[in-house]
C-alpha cells in the first residue's frame, strides 16, 4: 500500500481515511471533496494523477483537520503510529502536519522491523518534526526547498523559525553549501531532493544530479508546484522506480507539467496538476 498522511485546512474535521481520487478538479476521499491550492491536498492530488497514469493502486489517504492548533495533528500522528503498523505499507508520504517529536518518534519506534520494507518520504511539517526528534537518518527522502535546507543545515534549530541567523544570510543560490552543513550535522536521510529554480538530487552528501530544464520562470510564484513534486515522487516510488531515479524522474516532469501548462500571473496550481499525464508521455514513463 502506497500511504499519504498530512492536514488539511479544514476546521472541526475528525480524522479521515481512505482511498484517494482526483477526478475533475476535486480531490475526493470518502464523504470529503476538495480542491487543490497547497499543501497536502495538491500532493495527494498530484499522486493520484501520476498513478492513474502508470496504471497503479492510488494513495491511501489519511487526514485530519488542523487549521494551525495542533490538536488534530497531535490525533493523526496516534492514528498512523496506531492503525499502520498493521498495514501493509510500502511507500508511507508524511506532508503538513504540526511538528511534534514525540508523535514522529512514536511512529517510527511502532513501525519498528517493518520500517525495513518501507520507503519513508518526509516534506513539511513531517520533515521539520523528524529533524528535530533526531531521526532524520530513519527517513529515506526529504523533499526541502531551498529556505528549508538553512533549517537542517542549523544543528540547533528545532523549528525553521528558530534557524540561526548566518544561515539566513546564507544565499539561496549557495544551496551546495546549506547541503553540506546539513550533511555534516547528521540533520538529513540518505537522499534529498532539494526543490527550487534549481532542483538538486543529493544522494549521501553528493550532489548527483542538478535539474533545471525546463525552466519556467512563472512556476516561482505558483503556490504548491513543491507540493505537486513531492507528490509525484511518491507515486513514482510506489510504481517501482529507485529513489534517486525517482528524484530526477519526478524533478523533469514537474517542469514539463509547468510547461505544458503555460503558465502566467492568473495560472493555478490545479492547471498544473492535470498535466502531469502528458508530462509522464513526454518524458515516456507512460504511453
């Protein structure tokens, strides 16, 4: 089973779990249909289309609503610690929820052997929580961007907020730099896929492959196309592909769906989103 867990913006809302679609702009999971705009609801929706393109079982959605509290988070990191570790799981994506150590190491101590067979991916909230417990290397994948990268390569910071102030000078340009650091403190996984203007795949401290083709200028300014990254890894891991592979794979198509979709100032990320298919053809994962 391929498992997607984060929040949404949705004030009130229980915890939900189930079958993910994404069929005409709505992102369905039982009773509960959304649009897309950020966060854990385009990088579901950017997995579903990736898999209903390579012919593959779609996420397994699990979410709660959390409108910034922490309560609902706090209930969806039991839930997961509680209900997955009797699960099948083999590719487990965790997005926005609210950083909490306890909660992360709760998890990773109840999946215990099985963590063996598992690819875990952490973006968000679930990454800043995994770096602060210590157990960035128990995780195989972080997804951070640029200003995200300062937050792991600070061995002290234990929320991005809290990053010392030379690494935020540090120029987002010198990410080679930030990437080094962060290696350097024992803050990362075995591989990061570092998002931006430029997208670098880092395997054990190395950069292995830098991604910045095709560059679409307007993307910048698209909230979620991070997101819709992240998403798309996911999915491609779940379709078999190995992690780095996966990385650089998920990276070009992410720019081709930018590109197909033409973007301007008015663009959304859900414009987007529905071109993944026709990037998948381009880059020739799918016919």
């Amino acid at each position: 089973m391929f498992a997607i867990v984060g929040t949404l913006p949705i004030n009130g809302m229980g915890i939900k779990a189930g079958r993910a679609t994404f069929k005409g702009g709505v992102l369905d999971i039982g009773d509960l249909g959304v649009s897309p705009s950020l966060g854990t609801s385009v990088m579901v929706a950017s997995a579903c289309i990736t898999c209903e393109a390579l012919k593959i079982e779609p996420p397994h959605f699990i979410t709660a609503g959390d409108i910034g509290d922490g309560k609902r988070s706090r209930e969806l990191y039991d839930y997961v610690a509680a209900n997955l570790t009797t699960i099948d799981v083999t590719v487990l994506a965790m997005h926005y929820v609210m950083p909490d150590i306890h909660g992360m190491r709760n998890i990773l101590n109840c999946l215990g052997k099985r963590r063996e067979r598992m690819t875990l991916i952490a973006d968000a909230g679930a990454m800043y929580a995994a770096k602060a417990a210590g157990l960035a290397q128990e995780i195989d994948i972080f997804t951070p961007d640029a200003a995200e990268m300062a937050y792991l390569a600070d061995p002290k910071a234990t929320h991005p907020a809290y990053v010392e102030h030379l690494l935020f000078e540090i120029d987002a340009s010198e990410v080679v730099t930030l990437i080094s650091k962060a290696y350097e403190s024992g803050n990362t996984p075995k591989t990061l896929l570092v998002k931006g203007p430029v997208d670098y795949i880092v395997e054990e401290g190395q950069v292995v492959q830098t991604i910045d083709e095709p560059s679409i200028s307007a993307m910048e300014a698209i909230g979620g196309t991070g997101d819709s990254l992240t998403g798309i890894l996911s999915a491609l891991i779940h379709g078999g592909y190995e992690k780095v592979d996966a990385c650089i794979k998920a990276a070009r198509i992410n720019r081709i769906a930018g590109k197909l979709a033409q973007p301007n100032p008015a663009t959304s990320i859900s414009d987007i989103i529905v071109k993944i298919p026709d990037a998948l053809k381009e880059a020739r994962l799918c016919v």
